[in-house]
C-alpha cells in the first residue's frame, strides 16, 4: 500500500522581504485573501483521511479556512533558529555575517544555536517515514515553505544545499508517494487529452 501525502504551504503572514525566521504572526489581509481566492481548487484535499499542520498560527489558520480542521504536529514545525528567531534574514546578516555564512555554506553548522539543516531536514523524513499505512492512503499537511523544502530535500534524496533552490510560494501544493525510505514526487495536471488543440 502507497500513502498519498500532499504538502500545502501556508498562506503568507508578511511579504517575503520581511519574512522571519521562525514567524509566529498570523495571516496578514494578503494571505486571507489568498486563501479564499484558492480555496475552491484546495477544498478537495479535506477529504484526505489525515489532516495535519504545522503548529505556527499562520499554518493552523490557513488549514482551518480551508476547512481541514488539521492536527498540530510539533514534528512539522519550522526549523529551530536558535537566537536568530523572529529575525530577517537581512538582520541576521547584518549582526553576524560570517555566522550566516557558515550556515549558508555547512548542513551540518548551527552557529545560530538551534537546528542544523541535516537535523531538520532528518526530522522532516522521519514524521513522513513514520505516517502509520493503516489509518489511510491519503494525508494533507498545511506547514510552513521551509517544511516542504525539507521534505522535497528528503524525498528525492538529494544533496542539502538543493534546499536554497527549491521555491515555495504560499497555497502551493506538491504530493508524495511511497512509504517509508521510498517516496516519488508526483506531479499532477491536465491530461493530455484536455491539452490537444
């Protein structure tokens, strides 16, 4: 038997220029009006027999407008940034830029004194790994874009720095496949018989 998990990242809480690490503020009037302009195309993924979210206020909002009524999973919440949290990224540049550096450069560094990327990322896999195959084939988690980065990361087994290349808009969504240590990023679209002119 094959899970279906289908990761929803959270409507925004700020424009991307002053995202902070670790955001807990809650949707802004821009990621409430994403949220209903998309609602009708993600309103199907409540039928999923496992609903989950990250535990941050933007996450859990956005899955219950969408009307998930998720399950907060402490495994799905954002990277520990340790002392930089609530910081922009600019910020922290600007108060320890060898240290951000280092961070950019190294999976394995913490010099923020939280999380590594490689523990993250390892965190991330283990809740998709451990999805219990019995309680049904199909899961929806709405958690924050650096979840879904790790979990892409995971998924396709590829190096860590490929996280900096992933880009995840807010209310994108992307599935998984598999089960535990064999997962298939699946893309889905028009069929080709709706693409023929």
């Amino acid at each position: 038997m094959q899970l279906r998990v289908t990761f929803v990242a959270a409507a925004r809480s700020s424009s991307l220029l002053t995202e902070r690490f670790e955001d807990d503020r809650p949707l802004d009037q821009a990621g409430w009006d994403q949220v209903l302009a998309v609602a009708p195309e993600l309103l199907p993924l409540a039928a999923a027999e496992l609903r989950y979210c990250s535990p941050t206020p933007r996450s859990r909002a956005t899955g219950d407008a969408l009307g998930y009524a998720p399950l907060v999973q402490l495994a799905l919440r954002d990277c520990d940034m340790g002392r930089w949290r609530g910081l922009t990224l600019g910020e922290a540049m600007a108060r320890e830029p060898e240290s951000v550096d280092a961070w950019l450069a190294d999976p394995r560094s913490t010099p923020h004194g939280g999380e590594s990327l490689l523990a993250f990322v390892a965190r991330v896999g283990e809740w998709l790994d451990t999805r219990p195959m019995e309680d049904g084939g199909r899961v929806v988690a709405v958690v924050e874009p650096a979840v879904v980065r790790a979990a892409l990361v995971y998924v396709l087994k590829a190096p860590p720095s490929t996280f900096w290349n992933i880009d995840v808009r807010p209310l994108s969504a992307i599935t998984v496949t598999g089960r535990a240590g064999r997962w298939n990023l699946r893309f889905e679209g028009v069929s080709a018989q709706h693409t023929r002119a």
